[in-house]
C-alpha cells in the first residue's frame, strides 16, 4: 500500500512579556467557509465525580507521558498542548486507531471535545497574566486529497481551528512561521527549517501561550549567587531567587512548594528530592495520585524559597514515548485509520511526526513573592515551622492552573549550561 503522511506538530510558548504580532499569510484562509457551530459547554467548575474523573485522567496521562519521555537530562513538556493536539488528531481517527488514543489520553474523545471546549472558553486573562490557546489544520492544496467536511467542522466548533489550504511548498512554511511567531508572542520564530515533503499532506498545530509576572519583582537584594550541583557530580555558579513563601508540601520521597502568580489563579509548583535520593528515584514514583496527595496535604508555613533564575528551549519528537503509552496504529502506514479525516487517492494517511517545542524563561519579573496566606503565629512558633525549599540541585517543577489543578507544562531541571 501506498502512503501519505499527516504530521502533528504540537507547540508551545511560555512568556513572560512581549505582545502578539499581526500574521502575514498567503495561503487560502478557509475560515469563512466553516463556521463555528453552537456547542452546549460543560460547567468545568462543577465539582461532580465526573469532571474531577476527566481532569484526573489528564494529569494521569500528562505524568505518564512526562516520565516516559524523561531521559535524565533537561525537560520541558507542555502536557495540555499535547492533550489538545491528539484531541484534534483523534476526531480523524476511526475504529483501532481511535481505540488506542481514547486509551492513552483515557477518554472518549467526545468527552475530551466538551471539556477541552470549556477549558478554553475558561481560561482566566488579565492585565496581570495571560494564557492563551491557538489551534490550525493546514492541508495541501492536492485533488487526490479529499477532507472530511465533518473533520474540519467538529475540530472549527470544539477547537476554533483556523484552516488553511496550501500549495505546501516554500511559501506554506513560510506562513506556518508566520502563524507560529503570532501566536507564541515572536518566541518560537522558526518551527519549519524547510518546505513540506512531497509525501506531508496535513499540519495539526497547537499553540499555547503563558505570561504572567510574580506577585512583587524581586529586589536586586533578593537575587544571590550560588552553586548548582549536579547529580553527575560537579556544580555551577548560578543567580537564586530568594523569597519567603507560604504553601508548602512534604512526602516521604520530596519536599516542595507552591508559588502562586498573581491573583493566584496559576502557581508554579517544585519538588525537591529528599536528601541522598535521586530525581530519577522520585520520577519513578510520581503519579497522579501522588501529586493529588501533596496537593491536599500542603501545609501552611514559613518557608525560604530559592528558585534559580533559568532559561530553558527544549525539542523532541514524540513518537516513540506515545508509541509505547500505546499509540501503535497511527505511526503505521498499513495499519493507521483515519478516514474520519479524509482520503489520499490510492494511498494510506498515518502521522510521521509529532513535534514538541518549547520555551520557558524564569526571572525578576516573572517571579512571586508571597505570604499572603501565612498563618499568624507567635515568635517561637514562626522559628519551629520555618521550612527550606532550596532549589541547588536537580528538581521538578509544574506551573499548573490551581482551580482545575492542571499542568500547563512540567519540567525537570538538571543542568542549567
């Protein structure tokens, strides 16, 4: 059997300043031709068994996925771009190949469509923080392609995908860039080095955006030189944030905090290994229920806080940790189905790549200092409960949504050259 190739490509900006820039396109914008059915949304709020079950399942894959990635070396995932690109992905799918992504992002996929369709309506901005989730399909302009008119509505009404049809030459990668620039805030400006390959046919991309600053910028008295130390032995010299915090989290395996944005609608949350245990030994046990734990068992105290300032750029294909969640079918050209997205004229479509960029840049400004829900207690108390989260060697970190507890992205930092 022939073959024709789909390619996922899933990206991510975390800013923490910078404005959206207008997107300069020449392929055919077929947005007037799909327009956005009425779609009932779910109240994501709730608290039923049943919205606490989807977000359950989607930090249980985000966890699984992250550990299964992880090779000991710096990491930076964005669990939910990835959850809304397979989502997209899936509504093409059909019979097995349908089956095997329901099972690892464990959901039906109309129930993803309606959660995932409420969380975007959702999503909290203001002036003070802003995240923003950005959807497009882009297929080659070829009359052997034939889409589904139904693939490109339910992914418009559940996803606001813009839709693009292009001669998938210079000038698609050239307006892909485009798109990728506006929609990252200029921090990812080149995701496609080279045009399509003659056998790429469609792009799936997500696109999700973070800004948001601390509660109070740092003093310049507040940042510190220090030692980071590694676990391969050695260290490196670098600038700490230090703050006193509120919310603090312990287990028998790591000690951590949580440091809300402002208004506290996001936090960034860090596990440190206890002491004589490596991050590798702490990754083996973090689940969703062991972070659930930590979460309904954090404690309010004082407790020093010193963050390193850290720039990180991170890239991967996902192919082969999705493949071994269990996402089989799909990669393979006889075997994937997804004829709910359309047909080839005599060939098959399967995904060849799932791509995942990503950015994050931690400082002064978009850092928090926060004591805002500290327990009032007397001198000696004070003194008793001060804790110290110091994060001088590798450690895991989460900026999450604290009412729906969901990671936005989630790393591993090991090195900071």
């Amino acid at each position: 059997m022939k073959k024709s190739i789909i390619k996922v490509l899933l990206l991510l900006g975390l800013v923490l300043s910078g404005c959206a820039s207008p997107i300069s396109i020449k392929s055919s914008n077929l947005m007037s031709g799909y327009k956005e059915s009425k779609v009932d949304l779910i109240d994501i709020s709730s608290q039923g068994d049943k919205f606490l079950s989807r977000k359950n399942e989607i930090l249980d894959f985000s966890l699984k996925l992250f550990l299964e990635s992880f090779e000991a070396e710096n990491i930076l995932l964005s669990p939910l771009s990835i959850v809304y690109a397979l989502a997209m992905t899936g509504n093409g799918a059909k019979n097995q190949t349908l089956l095997e992504i329901e099972a690892v992002l464990n959901s039906d996929i109309q129930g993803l469509n309606d959660y995932l369709k409420a969380y975007s309506e959702y999503l909290p901005t203001s002036q003070k923080y802003q995240v923003s989730l950005a959807n497009s399909i882009w297929f080659k302009d070829d009359p052997k392609l034939v889409i589904e008119n139904s693939f490109l509505q339910i992914n418009k009404d559940y996803y606001d995908a813009s839709i693009y049809k292009s001669a998938f030459d210079n000038t698609t990668k050239v307006d892909i860039n485009n798109w990728v620039k506006a929609k990252t805030n200029n921090l990812i400006t080149e995701l496609l080095k080279q045009a399509p390959s003659p056998q790429t046919i469609m792009y799936l991309i997500n696109a999700l955006s973070f800004e948001a600053e601390w509660e109070k910028i740092y003093r310049v008295d507040q940042v510190i030189q220090g030692d980071f130390f590694l676990e391969t032995g050695g260290s490196q010299s670098v600038e700490f944030m230090t703050s006193s915090e509120s919310i603090y989290l312990e287990n028998d395996l790591a000690t951590g905090v949580i440091k809300p944005y402002k208004d506290s609608k996001y936090a960034l949350v860090a596990f440190l290994p206890k002491d004589n245990l490596s991050i590798q030994k702490l990754l083996l046990s973090l689940d969703y229920q062991m972070v659930l734990d930590l979460f309904e068992n954090k404690q309010e105290a004082e407790v020093l806080f010193q963050l390193p300032k850290m720039s990180i750029e991170y890239s991967t294909l996902l192919n082969e940790p999705l493949q071994n969640l269990g996402i089989s079918d799909a990669f393979e050209a006889s075997q994937a189905d997804f004829s709910r997205l359309g047909k080839f004229e005599g060939e098959n479509i399967f995904i060849s790549q799932i791509v995942h960029k990503t950015k994050l840049v931690v400082d002064e400004k978009g850092s928090k200092a926060g004591a805002v829900t500290a327990v009032v207690m007397d001198t000696t108390s004070v003194i008793i409960d001060r804790k110290e989260v110091i994060l001088n060697r590798p450690f895991v970190y989460m900026i999450i949504d604290l009412q729906q507890e969901l990671p936005l992205f989630m790393g591993v930092l090991m090195s900071l050259n």
